[in-house]
C-alpha cells in the first residue's frame, strides 16, 4: 500500500496530497505529530520532515517530487500543460521563485517577531513583489499558465494562501483581485476541501 506521512497543516505536505488526489492514485495517509515523529516514517527518511511517501518500494521526500510522481501515474487535466513547449520551463521558474524567494519572505513575514532585524511590513513588502507578478499572470485567465491548473498552480497555491492568512484584512483590501479571486478557487474546490478534512 502507498503511505503518505503528512501534516495537514504543512504547505508542502497540502500539495503533495493536491497532486495525489488529483492523479487519484490510492494512498493511506499518517498524519504526523510534528512533536513525535514516528520512527517508520524516520527510517525511510532521515531527513524528518513531511511529506514522506512510500510507495512501490520507493521512497519519495520532496513534495515536488511526489507531485511529479503522482502526475506521471495519471494526469487527468494535463497540470503539465505536455502540448505547450515552454510550459516545463515556466513551471519550473515559477515553483523555483516560490520555493527559493517567496518561502523565505513568507516565514519572516509571518514569525516578524523572530526577525527584529526589519519590521513584519518590510518582510511583507518583499513578499507582495511576488503577489503582484502572480496577479499580472492571471490577466485574461483563471489560472497562471493556462486556462486550467498547472502544476505551478498547485505547487504555489499553498504558500500564497498561508501569506494571505498572515493578515486577511490586508489582503483582502490589496490591488491584487485576480489572485484574490485564484486563491478562492482553490479554497472553495473539492480538490483542495477534500485534503483539508480531518
């Protein structure tokens, strides 16, 4: 049997059971204490964090990897956008920019207190120069690379919706409808509800 070790929270873990779902591909998922992480889950990873899937005798711990994974099982509505030539590229920009630039604004942002060296909106700031070109790729579209979801879609969407959490009052009232409106999709789809559920 596939098992995923996860922590519903984790925006790593989120979409790497987004992509799981979505492929429908049969797994159990373990819900991780953080606290008390369970040694079968240490002895296939040593690296201790979610998410961790096994399955046909592999060992897969990097969410986009299990994505990929997932994916390569069966991709009903083409995330990875196979007939455009440069979607590989993009998507790849994209999920390097979130994961490399965008994560480390996102943890500043949202712990400020433990980074006294500039105050929470400076961190926020940064982040926001992100928000911005996000929403300057969903003119015309619903989603950043097509007119359905993309593997960039699924992969960001997480931390975009963790930075909106910070301080939903701000977000609400920024400039930045299309990605308002990008975020709610995905909040309110079965995809991402049916992951979510305890």
């Amino acid at each position: 049997m596939n098992r995923l070790y996860s922590f519903r929270r984790c925006p790593y873990a989120m979409r790497a059971r987004m992509a799981l779902r979505y492929s429908g591909v049969a797994v159990d998922i373990v819900e991780v204490s953080l606290k008390a992480k369970p040694a079968e889950m240490l002895a296939l990873s040593g690296k201790g964090t979610v998410p961790v899937l096994s399955a046909d005798g592999r060992v897969i711990d990097e969410s986009l990897d299990i994505m990929r994974w997932a994916l390569a099982q069966n991709d009903p509505q083409d995330w990875l956008l196979k007939d455009d030539p440069d979607a590989a590229a993009q998507i790849a920009t994209l999920i390097e920019q979130n994961d490399e630039v965008f994560k480390v604004h996102l943890n500043r942002y949202k712990y400020a207190e433990r980074y006294p060296e500039q105050p929470m909106e400076a961190y926020r700031g940064e982040g926001e120069v992100i928000l911005q070109r996000l929403d300057e790729l969903l003119e015309g579209r619903d989603y950043l690379l097509a007119d359905h979801p993309s593997l960039a879609d699924v992969a960001l969407m997480p931390f975009v919706r963790q930075f909106a959490h910070v301080d939903r009052e701000w977000f609400a009232q920024t400039p930045y409808k299309r990605l308002q409106d990008w975020l709610q999709r995905f909040l309110e789809s079965e995809l991402f509800t049916g992951v979510m559920r305890k």
